[in-house]
C-alpha cells in the first residue's frame, strides 16, 4: 500500500509520459492492427468464405501448419538438448557455439534464404546435386520450406530454455541421481517438469514465428502454387494482383495466430512467477 | 508482470555452467549430433555466402558492392536503421518506464502490443501499416512508396528490443538509491541523469545493437509498403532477393556478406557489453 501511494504522489509528469508512450503504441501498432480486421470484414464474412474455399490458398495454410509443426518439433527437440549441454557441461568451445546460437535472430531472411540454396540449391549447390542424384530435391520443395523455417527460429526455445536451467540448478538432479536414478529417469522425472514452462514459452514463439516466415521462404520455395507457396506468400501475392479482400483475409487469420500465442504465453508465464 | 517475448528479446548472458561436468559418452555423443545439425543447417550455408563471395576475387567483391545501386541501398538501409535506433532508444527506454512505474488501467493490452511486432508475419506487418499509412489512409498521411515507409517498417519491427531489455533492469533497481538522492536535494531530472541513466545504459547499449541488426536485416515488411523503387526506397536485402532472382548468385552473395560482417560486428559488440556488465556484478 505504501509502494502504491508513493507512486501516486509522482507529479503529473506520470499523466504525460503515460499518455505520449499509449499514443505512440495506438499509432504504430494498435490501430493498424485493427483496421486490419476491419477490412477483413468490411464486407461481412465474405473475404474470409472466398478465401476458404479456394482450394489453392486451403492447401497454402496447410503446408504452412505442417512446416510450422515440424520446425517447432525438430527446434524443440535440438533446443532443449543443446541447452542442457552447454549449462550443464564444459567442452571446449562452449562459449563460442553459445555465441554462434544467436546467429539466426540478426541474419536477414533474405540471406538465409541465399545461403540455403548455395549449399543445396539442385543445380550448382554443395550438397544439393549429390542429394538430387540420391532422390531428394530440398531447394524449390517441402525440405527447404522446413529447412529454412527451421532456420529462422532455431534460437527461441534455447532462449527460453537456458536461463530456468541455470536458476534450477543442479541438487535435485545431483539427489536422484545419488538415489540411483539413471540419466534417462532423472531427465525425465526431474529436469522435464522444471523446465517445461520455459519450453513451453519457446514453443509458443517459434511457433508464431515459423507460422510467419516469409522471406526465406521466398527465396527457397519458388513460389509454385498449389505446391510451395505458404500463407505469407499468399498475401503478397494476393495483394500485388489486386485482390486486397483475399489479402487481408489471409494476413488476418495468420494476425489472429500471432496474437493468440503472444496472449497465451502472457496468460501463463506470471503464473510461475511468485514461486 | 507479462513479459511475452521477454527471454527472446532479452539477451542472455553467457551461461554459467551449474555443474561443470565432463562430457560423458552419451552426452558426447548428443553434442556430436547437435554439431552436425548445427552444421548443415546454419555454420555451412552462411560459410557458403562468404565463400562464394570470396571465389569472386576482391575485384568482384569490390564492384559488386559499390555497384551505384547497391551502394544506395546499403546506405538508406544502415542510415534509416540508425536513425530508427535512436528513436527506439528514446521511446523505448520510456515505454519501459512507463511500463514498470506506473500502474494504469490497460496496461497489460499495452504489454502485449509491444510483443506483437515480434510475433507478426512481417509480411503481415507491411500490411498493417500500410492500411493505416497508406493510399486509403483514415488519418490522410500517405507514406507508401517513400523514404518514410522504410522508417516506419523499421520502426515498427524493432519495436520490443529496447522496452524488453531495459525492462527487467529498471524493476530490479533500487529504489533507495534514488530516494537517497532526493532527499540530499537532487532534482528529478539530476537524479534520472545520475543515477537511473548509468545503471540502464549497458541494456539500453543492448537493445539498440539487437534493434540495429533487426532494422538492417528486415525485408518482409518492405515488400508492400515501400515501393522497392531503386536508388530511393531499396533496401539492402531487396537488392539481394533481386540479384537471386537473375541468377546472379555472386553478386547475391557479395552483398550478402557486408549484411553478415555487420550482423557479426553487433553480436560481437553485445558480448563486450555483456561480459562488461558481468563484471560489474
């Protein structure tokens, strides 16, 4: 209570600060956001039913859950692994590979994409017609959508993984361990349900922003419809052949997804937090 | 508090190991993997930019990159980034004031606005924008196609860097350190310059490299809002996507790799910061 009247009697510098930064944050995200569904639904469900019932964009949403899921799953599995490694072990390199984990957030799609096609690109690729001989075409097919995808949000779950690990500890585990537990019970029964929060918060985000990928995407998918064009392609494609009702309807519905799981991930996350 | 894409955004120290074990077989072993898939998917393809562009000889390099063109798009990219992380600095250290000493009715809508910029597709993103600036604009302010959209994508992308790496700094600071202050007869503002200033700098250092490298690297927002008109309102990786896009793979990754060196110059300058900070306690 006595925290709460301190801060009451702070001048009315409280009521401009507040007012300039609830501006600034209705202009630049609260607003457009929402005339976002309002042109989506200007014309009642219209442009959400055209865009449902074709079938090229129904086949462009799945193929974008069905990367997302992968990716998320393939991240999730090689996050919380590599995670445990580099708190729970010393090897040489450890700091520099900790370091080269954050890559992925500050290289741009774009460039992503390039990289992905100079090492498996079919034609003039590194690997890429060594596996094109061996049947497996990744550049301009599913691999590479996945691969990409998988790319972009490699390091989010180890972002939300790595600092529960280091609060934990290690006593309980040191304990069940002692009590005869072995790694794969102690992984399972200990560090598992520890850590299944911050896992929990990861997948959340990677599975937004897996959702969301758009420019490597581009640059390895090769765009053909029906068949590698994603959700996000839909919309600039929808958008540059004059069809904004399509084009709003797709970018609300992946809006939708997105501020689902920024919601859900602020719902839970305060209640592990007065522990 | 919510703080959705805080451990995303935050930057993370460098892990303290809780056991300093020894790699065992089975975790050699995981590691090994982890490499390999580490490997494939992001150490060699980003080997293989540099690489190509260095097969091209430093004359190719050279030309490519100071190609009329590119040069242009470099500039605006890295200028309208700087200029965008300024902002952000201001802006968000005063978000994340006012997020975390004020308390007001809507505040928790306002935490999550400042994650969604992160979680939007950034297609989706220059759409956004683009229906509030834009041609069909209700507040009659036309930015498509202009050096101002470039701003405002940058603008809006980077968004939760500096709120989210400021924020949990400014909740853990002492609050009497700052009493201390006002009652030997410090101003409001001296005790902010003298006191808060200093201990929120390296986040505040941190989330403007993270909001710089962002700002750099964005593409997707762009595609619809800024015309991609060349010489004015190309960006970088536009000029990148352009040169894939007619098979020229040299120059693609000639430019490719000024992006990358600058990618790398903020991640090395957020682990100085960083190790700083350490020890400082």
């Amino acid at each position: 209570m006595a925290e709460r009247q301190r801060l009451r009697t702070r001048g009315p510098g409280r009521f401009v600060t507040r007012a300039i930064v609830t501006a600034y944050l209705f202009l630049l995200v609260a607003w457009p956001l929402w005339l976002v569904a309002q042109n989506t639904f200007a014309d009642g469900f219209d442009n959400l039913r055209g865009i449902l019932d074709d079938p090229d964009v129904v086949h462009a949403l799945q193929l974008t859950v069905v990367v997302a899921v992968v990716a998320v799953v393939i991240n999730t599995v090689f996050g919380v692994g590599i995670s445990i490694l580099i708190v729970r072990y010393r090897f040489p390199g450890r700091r520099l590979l900790n370091a080269l984990l954050d890559v992925p957030l500050s290289v741009s799609p774009i460039v992503v994409g390039l990289a992905l096609v100079l090492v498996y690109g079919g034609r003039s690729g590194w690997f890429g017609p060594g596996l094109e001989d061996a049947g497996l075409q990744v550049i301009f097919a599913t691999p590479g959508i996945i691969l990409a995808t998988t790319f972009v949000a490699l390091p989010l779950v180890i972002r939300e993984v790595v600092p529960v690990l280091e609060e934990i500890g290690t006593e309980q585990e040191q304990a069940a361990q002692s009590l005869g537990a072995t790694a794969a019970q102690t992984f399972r029964r200990i560090t598992l349900p520890a850590i299944r929060w911050g896992v929990t918060y990861g997948v959340v985000l990677s599975l937004a922003r897996s959702l969301g990928e758009f420019g490597a995407v581009k640059v390895v998918s090769g765009n053909v419809l029906g068949e590698t064009r994603t959700a996000t392609l839909v919309v600039e494609e929808k958008y540059l052949n004059f069809d904004q009702g399509g084009a709003y309807a797709t970018a609300f519905l992946l809006a939708l997804v997105a501020v689902a799981c920024i919601v859900v991930v602020s719902i839970i996350r305060p209640k592990e937090e007065p522990r | 508090m919510s703080e959705a894409a805080a451990g995303t955004v935050r930057r993370r120290r460098p892990p303290a190991t809780t056991a300093g074990g020894r790699l065992t077989r089975v975790s050699g072993l995981g590691l090994g993997v982890a490499m390999l898939w580490f490997s494939l998917l992001v150490l060699i393809p980003l080997a293989a930019v540099v690489a190509t562009a260095v097969a091209g000889g430093w004359d190719g390099f050279w030309r490519a990159v100071t190609n009329d063109q590119t040069a242009a798009a470099i500039q605006l990219t890295v200028g309208t980034a700087l200029l965008v992380t300024v902002v952000n600095v201001v802006m968000g250290t005063l978000i994340a004031w006012v997020l975390v000493r004020d308390r007001f009715a809507g505040q928790r809508a306002l935490e999550v606005l400042i994650d969604v910029p992160f979680a939007l597709p950034t297609i989706v993103a220059g759409l956004v924008l683009l229906s509030l600036y834009g041609p069909d604009s209700p507040l009659g302010l036309d930015v498509a196609n202009s050096r101002a959209a470039v701003f405002l994508a940058f603008l809006f992308v980077t968004l939760p860097f500096v709120v989210r790496t400021v924020q949990p700094v400014l909740a853990e600071l002492d609050r009497e350190v700052e009493e201390a202050a006002a009652s030997l007869g410090a101003s409001r503002f001296t005790t902010f310059r003298r006191i808060i200033l200093p201990a929120l700098a390296p986040a505040i250092a941190a989330g403007a490299a993270l909001s710089f490298a962002r700002g750099v690297s964005e593409y997707g927002s762009l595609v619809l809002l800024s015309g991609n008109l060349p010489m004015q309102t190309e960006v970088t990786s536009v000029r990148i996507l352009s040169s894939i896009e007619n098979d020229n793979l040299d120059n693609a990754a000639a430019v490719a790799t000024v992006l990358l060196a600058i990618s790398f110059a903020v991640i090395v300058a957020l682990d100085v910061i960083q190790r700083r900070v350490g020890r400082r306690g």
